[in-house]
C-alpha cells in the first residue's frame, strides 16, 4: 500500500501482520487490519516472543517427523500458531471483512 500512494482502484485486507512489519504498515480508508481472529490473541502481531518462538520450534519437529516418514512438507505447513489463524468461519474475521467490503463498494455506487 506505501508503493500504490494514492491509487484509488487499490483495497487491501491485512490478516495477522507480523510485529517487526506493524511500524511500516501503511492504514488507510483503503485497507482493513486484522490483528486478531476474535476467539485468542495473536502472538505474532503482539510480541509474544515465548509463544512464537515455541510454534516455530514444534515446526521443525514436525518438519523433522514429516520427512523420517517420507511424507515431507514444506516447514511453513508445519508452523501452528495458536491466535494466527483467521478462518472466515470466524464470527470476528468474517464480520469485519464484510463491514469493510459492504462500507467500501456501498461509496461506490
């Protein structure tokens, strides 16, 4: 969004920034930030270093046990962080996405 500037044509939903990018984060009318799924907090946008640091250590034990298995995955699949997810089944994910979209193309027309 900082590169686009005043574009008008440019909407951005933002789910679950990680905290080292938050001071970079450009917020607009144009964009959406989400930095909780409603249901827990989300360590990764809120520093908790102790519950990032835990998820990012049972990735590589799970990588680890995917490739003795030779089922591999790829390390990002193995990272669960409990508060990152934002499924639309989330009364708050889906809610606000569709406050925003119905606020942003209701000015249009």
């Amino acid at each position: 969004m900082i590169n686009l500037g005043s574009t008008e044509q440019v909407y951005s939903i933002e789910l679950g920034t990680f905290f080292p990018h938050m001071r970079r984060r450009q917020l607009t009318t144009r964009n959406l930030a989400i930095d909780s799924n409603g249901l827990m907090s989300d360590p990764m946008c809120h520093r908790d270093l102790w519950k990032g640091t835990k998820a990012y250590f049972m990735a590589f034990v799970r990588w680890f046990k995917y490739k003795a298995q030779a089922k591999p995955r790829k390390f990002t699949r193995c990272i669960n962080t409990p508060g990152h997810e934002y499924q639309w089944e989330y009364p708050e994910v889906h809610g606000r996405i569709t406050e925003f979209l119905t606020a942003v193309f209701r000015e249009k027309h």
